[in-house]
C-alpha cells in the first residue's frame, strides 16, 4: 500500500490530502440473530415450564432468557454493553440469577453483562443466561414471610404482565 500525503495550511483551517488503498475491516455483529438491538423481554414466555401457571409470573415460578450475540463474521474486536431501558411492573420479590449471583434488579447485572469479544477469539458468540426466580414465600423469619406474602399478594392483584427492554450494543475497537 503506498501513500502519497501532501498539507495545505492557512490561519482558518488545515487539510491533508492524500491518495491511496485502504481495505476496511469487515464488522459484523449480530444479536439473537438479527441486526435487532432493542428487544423487549416478557418473563411470562421465559417460564420453566415445570412451574409455569398459565402464561403468568406469580409466586413459585420460575424461568430464563437468553441473549446471543455473534461477532463471528468480523474481522474487528466488539466492546458489548447491555443496558435496561425501559422496565413496567416489576414483582418486589423477584429476583435474578447470572454466574450463580443473586440481584434485585437487570440493573444492578447490566455490569457484569458487559463485555468485549476480541478480533483474534476463537470463540466469537457469547451467550448470556438470565435467570429468574418468584419464590412462593421469602424470609426468614415468620415476620418477614407474612408481610412478603403480603406484598406478593398485592403485586399479583395489580400487576398484569412485567415486561421490560433491554438495548445490546456493540462497538469497534
């Protein structure tokens, strides 16, 4: 590759000029499948099954969602963050799993899901499993399980679906 770089200067502004061939590094980053970066996620259609009520969270059930993302076809590193932005309805008592770690919220886990794919990994896809749990009761003393059970019972009787959106991004580096 062969550059030819010449500069033109004056007291407003500085050009650089020049000629040559470049190749551009194929970026390809693909997420669940698709170029889709912004998916809302409906914890009624992630329930195990072996706990699942009708198509309805409630106290006792239990599941988990996916998130692949596919860096294979490029040719550069990804630096991914997953972020919530937008969440209705949330149970109190419900929780979430990653890495065997309990957290209130898919805030308090939007660190640990981020991360960077490198352009010499073997391994391109990361996938990332997020559990989730409703215990039918939570507490350890008889105090705490009775007004948890309260607050289930009142969440179960306002909330209609929890449902929130999480935004995958990736870029260069």
């Amino acid at each position: 590759m062969a550059f030819l770089i010449g500069q033109v200067s004056n007291p407003y502004n500085t050009d650089v000029k020049g000629e040559g061939i470049v190749e551009v590094a194929t970026w390809n980053f693909k997420i669940n499948g698709n170029k889709e970066q912004v998916q809302l996620i409906d914890l009624a259609t992630t329930i195990n099954s072996k706990t699942g009520l009708d198509h309805k969270i409630a106290p006792g059930t239990s599941g988990s969602f996916t998130i692949l993302m596919d860096a294979t076809d490029s040719e550069v590193g990804i630096n991914y963050h997953i972020k919530l932005i937008e969440e209705t309805n949330k149970p109190h008592n419900l929780k979430f799993i990653y890495k065997e770690k309990e957290y209130n919220s898919i805030q308090e886990i939007e660190e640990e899901l981020s991360g960077i794919i490198y352009k010499m990994d073997e391994n391109k896809i990361r996938t990332l499993t997020i559990q989730w749990e409703w215990k039918y009761e939570t507490g350890s003393t008889k105090e705490e399980i009775e007004k948890n059970d309260a607050i289930d019972t009142q969440d179960s009787q306002i909330i209609e679906k929890y449902m929130f959106t999480i935004c995958v991004s990736g870029e260069q580096i």
